[in-house]
C-alpha cells in the first residue's frame, strides 16, 4: 500500500475541518491562485445621509480567521492562475484600445494606428535561424581565435540560438546598460513622434497637445538573444483623446514616416565612467510598422490584442533570458539554470552596479531581468481603460459590489496575516486551477460550435 505524503496528509486534514467547504469557497474564488495573500479584518458599508449599516463584512467568521484573496501575480511561471486572469484583462485593455469599449467609443478603430515593433541594436554577431546560419567564403576568425562565420543550420530549439559566435567580442557592458536605459528610450521615441507629427504639419512644437493626441499601450518581450523588443499599438486622436476626430492632417502615412524617422534618430547617452565610457544608445536598425486598418487590410485587432496579452504573462526565466526572483549575491547567478551568455549578462549587471556612476541604475536589483527595469506593460492616460477598472467591473459582474455606491462611505480595517498554501492546501488548489481551466475550454468549444453552426 502506498504510503501518504506529507500533502496527501494534509489535505485529508483539511477535508475533515468543519469549515472546509468555506475554505474551498475562498480558494475557488481566488481562481485556484497559487500564492494567496491572506488578509484579516473588516468592512462596514453604511448609508451616508441616515448612517445606516447596509453590508458588514468580517473575516473573524472565516477559516483561519482571514480571508484569501489573489495574488495578482502575472507571471505564468508563478502563478498559472492569476496569470490566466491578467492575460484576459491585458487583452480586453488592448482590445479596447483598437476596436472600443470599456468606455472607449467603438470611432477609434477609424483612427490612424500602427503596429510598431522596435528592437535592439546588434552588440555583437549571435547564432541565429534560417538557411545558414552566418555563412562566410573566407573563413576568418576574430582575434581571439575563434570563427567569425557559421554556416550550421540551426533548428529554433538549438540553444546555439541567441548566443554570441565569440563571447570575448561581445559588448555585454553596452547590452545591459541599453537595457537599463530603454525607458528612456522609449519616452523619447514618443517626445519624437510628436515633434515629427508637428513639423510636418507645420505647427510649433508646444503646440501639437492643442491639436491631436498620441495614445499608445506597448509591450516588452525578451529575443532570443536575451535583448529586449518593443511591440505597441500606437494611435492617433484628437486633442481631447479617444472622444475627439483627429486633425484632417493626421493620416496612417503621416504617423508612419513620423514613428520611423523617431525611431532612427532618437539617441539617449549614458553616464561617463571610466571603466566604459560613455555610449551613445539607441534603437536597432530594424523597424516594423505596420497599418491596422478597420477595412480589414492590415494585421487583424483581435490577434494584435491577443499577442500583446500573450507576452505580458511571460517571466523572464520562461524566455530562458533571466529569472522571475531577485539575486541577492553574486554566488546566485552560478545556480541559475540559464545559458553562459545569460548568466554573463548577469555578472555584467552585478559588476557595473558596484560602481558608484551607475548607482542610480540599481543594475544590482535587476540583475535578475538583464539590467531591464522598466514594466512589461505601459501605456498612455487615453489609450483605454485601466487594470483597475477592468477589476472593479469583474467585481461587480460577480455581486461583491451590491452594498456600495455614490451615497455609501465604507468603514475598513484590513492587514497582511500571510500568505501561500500549506502543502494539503497547494494540491486541492492546484486541482482547482485545473478544473476552472477545463470548464473554460470547453465553454470556448462550445461557443465555437455555435459560431460555427451545423456541419
């Protein structure tokens, strides 16, 4: 007979605990979450005008005496659960943002937009797919000796993918303070956008906000080469946002020569240090942008929405360019399971990080991610609607927010107990997550079934 595991054990524990169907409630309203954060407290919503108790809430009634609520985490890798909900949420904000809804008029999918892709520059020749991979006649090598050629065909799995034909020739200082500086890139490459448009238009340049609007949502995703791209749905509008026709001025093509020539010119320089230099940092040659058009001409609203939701979930150690927690010593980058190009990216950020020119970079802290700190997700004010709002709407949907209202004032009192599974707890969790994502895909088929029709 098979013996029990600690989990099994404890799981059987929990399923003999008179308020276990509570407990259950509570994790299968938390989606099966991974990690939940464990909260104590209460809430008291009255009536404003009479000071009546319409709704009291306290967790002094509950398992534990606390109340479990998501983690929120986006990460796959951390929490598959909440992961699921915030690619959901990330596809609606975009979708928003194409076709309308979520208080954003459906007139935006007229507007000039453009799906733009921006990348990194090179930092040095890496190993890549297609029919050779760097096929050369002369068959040189670099001054470290080795080949500057390859003429392999590598399959997209062959973990050569991404990795530098010589290391020694490899700029790892100016791939990690590049990374360290694409926000900044990117909000000038947006300042740029914008004078380009007011030029052309022959409008001074403190005066574009009085006549049109950029809104843009973009999103982060590591290459192979473990070098950060850029994908955003960029769109015009008027002055007063999604609400407002934009400028008779304000064409697809206008918008196109103004991203494209944004992105060649615009240049961030780094700080001087001794030890690097100072680089001139800017966008890779390589620039996408691509019209989405409502006549159905351009890459489809749907599928743009769904690859940006796509990527937003991914952890850097799904993408094999770093990990998804923080390093706390040098000794940690050794123990990473991650390519010798990945972990010497790593090392680069710790070394660069002790010197005091680069403190404000804190290239320590984010380590983890390549010297890339910036989220994975922005996007402008007026592009659409909000994570938070997008919340409060499911909230709403689901009844939690009956009692509340513009003449309510709500009392609470809420703090931190805790957080995670216990072992029992973690397994009936995870068969939560796997039966709520079951139910999902079969109501998907069966809605595709009646979208289809009968065969």
């Amino acid at each position: 007979m098979r013996q029990l595991s600690e989990a099994d054990r404890d799981a059987i524990r929990l399923a003999q605990d008179p308020q276990f169907a509570r407990w259950l409630g509570q994790i299968t309203a938390t989606g099966g979450c991974a990690h939940p954060v464990h909260l104590s407290g209460s809430t008291t919503t009255r009536d404003a005008l009479t000071g009546e108790i319409l709704h009291h809430y306290d967790t002094r009634r509950e398992p534990g005496e606390r109340l479990s609520v998501r983690c929120r985490n986006r990460r796959a890798t951390v929490c598959a659960p909440c992961s699921r909900l915030h690619a959901g949420d990330t596809f609606h904000l975009v979708r928003a943002g194409l076709l309308g809804g979520k208080t954003v008029p459906a007139a935006v999918c007229e507007r000039p937009r453009l799906f733009v892709t921006l990348t990194a520059p090179s930092f040095g020749p890496v190993h890549r797919t297609g029919d050779r991979c760097r096929p050369r006649r002369d068959g040189g090598a670099c001054e470290h000796g080795r080949p500057v050629g390859c003429g392999t065909v590598h399959a997209p799995a062959d973990r050569l993918v991404g990795q530098p034909l010589c290391a020694d020739c490899y700029d790892y200082p100016a791939h990690v303070l590049w990374h360290a500086h694409a926000g900044k890139l990117w909000d000038r490459f947006v300042i740029g956008v914008r004078r380009h448009l007011a030029s052309s238009a022959s409008l001074p340049q403190s005066r574009f906000p009085d006549h049109a609007r950029l809104s843009f949502a973009r999103v982060a995703e590591y290459q192979k080469r473990a070098a950060v791209h850029v994908h955003a749905v960029v769109r015009l509008d008027g002055p007063a946002g999604p609400d407002d026709e934009p400028p008779a001025w304000g064409t697809v093509d206008r918008l196109n020569d103004a991203v494209r020539a944004s992105a060649h010119r615009v240049v961030v320089r780094t700080t001087y240090s001794p030890a690097v230099g100072e680089l001139t940092l800017r966008w890779g040659s390589q620039v996408d942008a691509r019209p989405l058009r409502a006549d159905g001409h351009g890459p489809d609203d749907e599928a743009v929405a769904a690859y940006v939701a796509k990527y937003v979930t991914k952890g850097a150690s799904e993408t094999g360019a770093g990990t998804d927690h923080r390093l706390t010593a040098w000794q940690d980058i050794d123990s990473t399971p991650l390519t010798d190009h990945v972990r010497t990216l790593m090392r680069t950020c710790w070394r660069l990080g002790g010197l005091p020119e680069y403190a404000p970079l804190r290239l320590r802290a984010w380590a983890h991610t390549l010297g890339y700190r910036g989220h994975i997700l922005t996007k402008s004010r007026a592009y659409s609607t909000t994570y938070a709002a997008l919340r409060a709407d499911r909230a709403e949907h689901r009844g939690h927010g009956e009692a509340s209202g513009p003449d309510t004032v709500a009392d609470a009192h809420w703090r931190y107990v805790g957080s995670g599974h216990t072992p029992g707890g973690a397994l009936i969790a995870a068969g939560v997550a796997a039966d709520l994502a079951l139910n999902r895909e079969i109501a998907l088929e069966e809605t595709r079934v009646v979208r289809r029709g009968p065969r």
